[in-house]
C-alpha cells in the first residue's frame, strides 16, 4: 500500500492514536495522588458535591481538571503524530497510523476538538486552569512543529508537562494532609527527561532523514549519555536527600504511633490513613526504585542500537510507575 494511501478510518484507529496506555497512566497518577494526599478523607466522598443547578452539572474541580488532563494530553498525541509522519514512517513504520488509518484532514479535525475539549474543562474548573490549558495547547502545537525539531527545549518541556500532571492532582484535593506532591512532580520531571533523551537516540535514523537537530543528533551518542547519567544520578541522589529528610522531620515516629478510636483494633488501612512513619518510603526507595535506576545505567551504558535503547525506555516507563505506586509509602505530615 502506497504510503499516500489510507483505509477506511476506524475507532479503533482514532483510540489507538491518542495512547490508551499513556493516558490510562495519565488518569492512575492523578487518582492516586489525590488518595495519597487525602487519605480516608478522600475515600469519604460527599455526593451533594455533584448537583444540577439550572440544567448544568456542578462538579468538584477536580474532577474538570482531570478531564482537561486527558483530553489536553490525547490532543498532544494527535498534533505529535501529525507533525511526526515522515520520520515515524522510518522509525516506527509497523505503528504507523496517519495516511495508513486516517486522513491528515481527519486527524486535524480530531486534534481540534480534543483540544477545544481540554480547555473548556479547564475553563470550567476555574479561569487560571483554563489559562493553564490553553497556554499547554500552544506550547505542544508549537513543540511539535517546532521545538522538538531543536533538541532539549523540547525535551524540557515534554517533561514540564509531565510534572505538571502530578502537581495538578493537588487541585483534586480538600483537605491535603501531605501528598509531596512537588517531590514527586520533580522527580517525574527528571525521570522523563532521561527517557525522552533515550527515545532520541532511538529515533536518530528518521529524525535525521527529516532535518530534526535534536540533541544526539547535534552532540553525539555518546554526549547524550553522558547527559542522561547525569539526569539519573542526579534523580538518585535527590531520592537519597528525600529520604533523609523524611527520617530527620518524623523519625521520632514508631511503627505503631498511629491512634485508632477507642476499643477499635487498628486495620491496615487505619494505620495507612495516618501513617506518619518514614521508614515505608525509604526502604521502597533504597530496595525498589535506586536499584531500578542502577540496572538502567547498566544498560546505558552497554547501550548501542534502535532496540536496546527501546528497551531502556521501557524500563524508565516502568519506573515512573514504581515512582507513582511509591507516593502511596509517603507519610504524613506531623
């Protein structure tokens, strides 16, 4: 089939191109973040918090603010491929989508209305929300057509936005009793910089058959590594930092500190809902996550086709959904 060519397009397609998985990831982050950093008071949801008045749906923010989460970020998939068809067609010719499934008109109007649907629930949350997702829709149309084209400006901001995603969650929350919920946001800043410095040298063949200066293209494999170690030690060494911190501010708290209600027998859950103990979050840290990111410098390191810095990219995928289920060991504030 000529590459010009395209089938009849169908959901299947339009479901594919906007990453199900990512977005599946998208809408986990901001649902455990908002649990982590409310615990029970989260769980205890108020049904008078969603009512019609006058023929519109009043719901609580955050649930706008995850919708305009979604919808921005399966736009930013769209607009990506969109401007990404010549050198996917090289990099990735068995996922292909666009000219195979769908039309280039067809995808432009699907971009559109995801992206119109994005800022709308952003609006409708509150007017700074809005703002926010208006201003992330032109920052990815100009990313794609653009910046990504120009290396690490648009590897910065691919992981802004992805940090941004955590740190919107706390939006999602009444009553916040700690969710770290900027740590975490830092650390999925960082995180996805190293990977989206792996997906480059990954794609080095269609991005440089497309004129993309993307960093390993402009500095080298080699110097690309060397930036990626850098981002990782520099993430392990701030994990380190996290943990010591938390062993100094609520060290003085025992496994069993925790208050249960009078001739109650405290449950997993109980202690979990007030946990103010430190260790939980180190030990998965040092024993999970720090290990993780030794065996991915390994790899780096030995590192030196397409498919085995595919494979490195996965596993950075892999740890940032170790980084998110590790949010649930965070303790409380004191």
């Amino acid at each position: 089939m000529d590459s010009n060519q395209h089938t009849k397009p169908s959901i299947k397609a339009y479901w594919a191109i906007i990453r199900p998985v990512n977005l599946l990831i998208t809408l986990l982050t901001q649902l455990i973040f908002v649990w982590a950093a409310s615990r029970s008071n989260w769980i205890q949801f108020n049904p008078d918090n969603i009512r019609i008045t006058d023929n519109f749906i009043t719901a609580p923010t955050g649930i706008w603010v995850l919708l305009a989460c979604l919808f921005s970020a399966a736009a930013g998939y769209v607009i990506n491929d969109l401007f990404d068809v010549d050198s996917d067609h090289i990099n990735r010719p068995n996922k292909k989508i666009l000219k195979r499934f769908i039309s280039h008109k067809a995808a432009t109007i699907y971009y559109v209305i995801l992206m119109v649907l994005g800022i709308t629930f952003g609006f409708i949350a509150d007017f700074g929300m809005g703002l926010f997702c208006l201003a992330i829709a032109i920052l990815l149309y100009f990313y794609s057509s653009d910046l990504k084209a120009m290396g690490l400006p648009g590897n910065l901001l691919v992981s802004f936005m992805a940090g941004a995603v955590v740190y919107l969650s706390s939006r999602s929350v009444w009553s916040v009793s700690n969710g770290h919920i900027a740590e975490f946001a830092i650390l999925a800043f960082l995180v996805t910089l190293a990977r989206e410095l792996v997906k480059d040298i990954e794609d080095m063949k269609g991005d440089a058959e497309t004129d993309c200066k993307t960093y390993p293209i402009v500095h080298g494999i080699e110097k690309t590594k060397g930036l990626i170690y850098g981002v990782m030690i520099f993430t392990m060494f701030g994990l380190l930092v996290y943990g010591i911190l938390n062993i100094i501010q609520y060290g003085d708290s025992s496994w069993t500190n925790q208050v249960s209600p009078a001739g109650k027998q405290q449950t997993l859950v109980d202690y979990w809902s007030s946990m103010r103990n430190p260790w939980p979050m180190v030990v998965f840290s040092f024993a999970v996550l720090i290990p993780r990111m030794v065996i991915i410098l390994i790899a780096l390191h030995k590192a030196a086709t397409p498919q085995d810095f595919r494979q490195i990219s996965l596993k950075l995928k892999w740890l940032m959904i170790l980084g998110l289920i590790s949010v649930l060991f965070t303790p409380l504030a004191q």
